[in-house]
C-alpha cells in the first residue's frame, strides 16, 4: 500500500471489514437478546470494578504512549530507512497475529499475562534503545511488540471476567472503559513527551507507567480482598 498512498489502504480496511460483518451475519447463529440495566452507583461502590478499569488503563497507557508514535521512533532511534518501515510494522503486525494464537492457549490467568506482556513491554524499549546502537535489533524489537501487544489487546477482559465471574458485562464494560480512556491518555502523554523531551524520554515515560502498572496489579491483590487473583 505504501505506493498507492493511504486512500487506498483506508479503503482496503474499509472493504475488509465489511467483508467481516456480512460473513458475522451469515455464520453467527442468532442468539437471543438480554437486556439488563447496570447500576453504575453500586459498581462503582465495589473496588474490584474500579480496579478493573484503572488496571487496563494504566497497561494500554503505557503501550499506547509508545505505540502512537511508533514510526517518528523507528526513524530517530535506530534510524530506520523510510522504505523499510512499511515492512517493519507489517512484521510488528504479523507478531501480533502470532500472539493472540499463543496468548490465548497459554495456561495461565489473565492478571499472569497481563504482567507478562507489561513488563515484556519495557523490555521491548530496552531493545529498541539499544537497536540505536545496533539498528538489526528492530527487527526482534518488532516481534516482542507486536506479540505484548496482542496480549495486551486481550488480557484485560480476560481477566476482568475472572475477577467477577457472576458480572461479567459489568466487568467487561469497565475494562473496555479503561482501554479506551487508555488508548487517548497515551496518545496525549507520549505527544507531550515526544515534542517535550524527544523519543527516548517516550520510550522512558511507557515503561515508567507500565512499571506503575504492574504495582497497580501487585496491590490489586488487596484491593479486591478475597477474589481470585493471577
């Protein structure tokens, strides 16, 4: 698509996915409707609910501070050739693929890969501030990216529903919350950072904040009392 310019790229999307929802439509069965009305007041009283949604926001924070600028540090860091990128973020894609088949066969807890994948995060950054030094490890650093994250994609529902197995479209619905909030609160820290203080000091503020987010997880432990923990 590179040659094409991004129309064409918007448009392919555009077209797959609309290949997706008519084969969902086709192939999915019906299933019934069930409408419930979730009171807010009393989730939010409940701290297993709240700690759902700070978790995943803090780890998406932490990915997305970095991710969102992915192309300006692949230039400036280990100074990737224009023409390269496209492949480098098509292996970043790829990994991704790759890590959503093993994240979801792993056999662990949700809250195990959710600290698995951040603090894989900060060592994908260690790979990628030494690839300044020795360019051919951005290679690798795409592929330990790209599989964090998939399974950042994926973790926190995860375990979200572990956490409150008898809630779980309240549980899921906070956790979507967070991502979402997580997804904007990274894009503005890393493009505060970017412009502040440069690149390196992106990749220093993601793992700062995925580092906070694997405390936020350790604590959570106590925060939800008695529930099942990863």
């Amino acid at each position: 698509m590179a040659g094409l310019g991004w129309r064409a790229a918007f448009l392919t999307c555009g077209a797959g996915a609309l290949a997706v929802f008519a084969a969902a439509v086709v192939l999915l069965p019906p299933m019934p409707a069930q409408r419930r009305r979730l009171d807010l007041l009393r989730l939010l009283r409940q701290p297993v609910f709240v700690y759902i949604a700070v978790l995943t926001m803090l780890v998406i924070i932490a990915h997305f501070t970095a991710y969102t600028y992915i192309i300006p540090l692949l230039q400036t860091i280990p100074h990737s050739p224009e023409r390269l990128i496209p492949v480098l973020l098509l292996v970043y894609g790829v990994a991704g693929v790759g890590g959503n088949w093993v994240g979801g066969r792993l056999p662990c807890s949700g809250g195990r890969l959710i600290g698995v994948a951040t603090a894989a995060l900060v060592a994908s950054h260690g790979i990628m501030v030494a690839a300044g030094w020795w360019p051919g490890l951005v290679w690798v650093d795409m592929i330990v990216w790209g599989i964090v994250g998939a399974v950042m994609n994926m973790a926190p529902q995860s375990y979200a529903m572990e956490l409150a197995p008898d809630e779980r479209e309240a549980a899921c619905s906070f956790s979507v919350t967070g991502f979402n909030a997580g997804i904007g609160g990274g894009a503005l820290c890393g493009g505060v950072v970017l412009g502040a203080a440069g690149p390196y000091a992106v990749l220093a503020w993601s793992a700062g904040i995925a580092l906070l987010a694997l405390l936020v997880l350790w604590a959570g432990r106590f925060v939800v009392g008695g529930r099942k923990q990863g």
